[in-house]
C-alpha cells in the first residue's frame, strides 16, 4: 500500500469531531490494534473544509493516545498521508498520521491555533 502526502494547509481548519477512540484489528474478538512498534493505534475523527467548501470529516489514524484532544477543539496535525486500500469488493481511502495535537492561538477558541 503506497502513501500519498497530504497537504494540510489546503484543508482549512481541522476540528476534533470525537474524542480519539482505541482502534480495533478485530472487531469479533475485540482485538486492539497495534503499530509495528506496539503502540496502540487511536482514531481521530476530524472535520475538514478545503477551501472554504462542504465541511467532511475523515478518520484519521494515530500511533499512541492523542493527549488533551477533545470534541470541537482545532488541531494540527502532522504527517498526514492517505493510503487507497482495496479487499474484494470494498475499496477506499484511510489516512494515517505521525501526530495529532491541540492548536494554540486560535481565536473564539481559549486553545487552538491555525491548522
């Protein structure tokens, strides 16, 4: 599976829709999903608006607990990539990134920044 580098400047602003979640491997037995390092992997999901346009969230992919993301608050997010996946009929894309945290100096957010 081959990585696309994101932008990020061209999304707008990213907000946290909900709070980082544990991600499963195994959805039957519950299995938690881990990096190759062993860290667990978090997703984010994140509101999105390139270019001033419809809002979409995506789910974002994290190795390790996002500390002090919260549901409405602006993040940066760093190293984002996409990867196109494909499993029998199913196809899509996932994004994955190297960090995930709160922005600082937004305004109308107390913490926040630019995204």
């Amino acid at each position: 599976m081959q990585s696309i580098p994101v932008d990020t400047a061209r999304l707008g602003v990213l907000r946290c829709a909900s709070a980082p979640e544990v991600k499963l491997s195994n959805t039957e037995t519950q299995e938690v999903k881990k990096d190759r390092d062993g860290n667990t992997v978090y997703t984010v999901a994140v509101t999105v608006r390139p270019d001033g346009r419809r809002i979409s969230v995506i789910e974002i992919a994290v190795s390790g607990e996002p500390k002090g993301i919260e549901p409405g608050q602006v993040v940066k997010v760093t190293g984002l990539t996409a990867f196109a996946w494909s499993m029998g009929d199913r196809s899509g894309v996932s994004f994955r990134v190297d960090a995930v945290s709160p922005a600082h100096g937004t305004a109308g957010q107390g913490k926040g920044g630019d995204a």
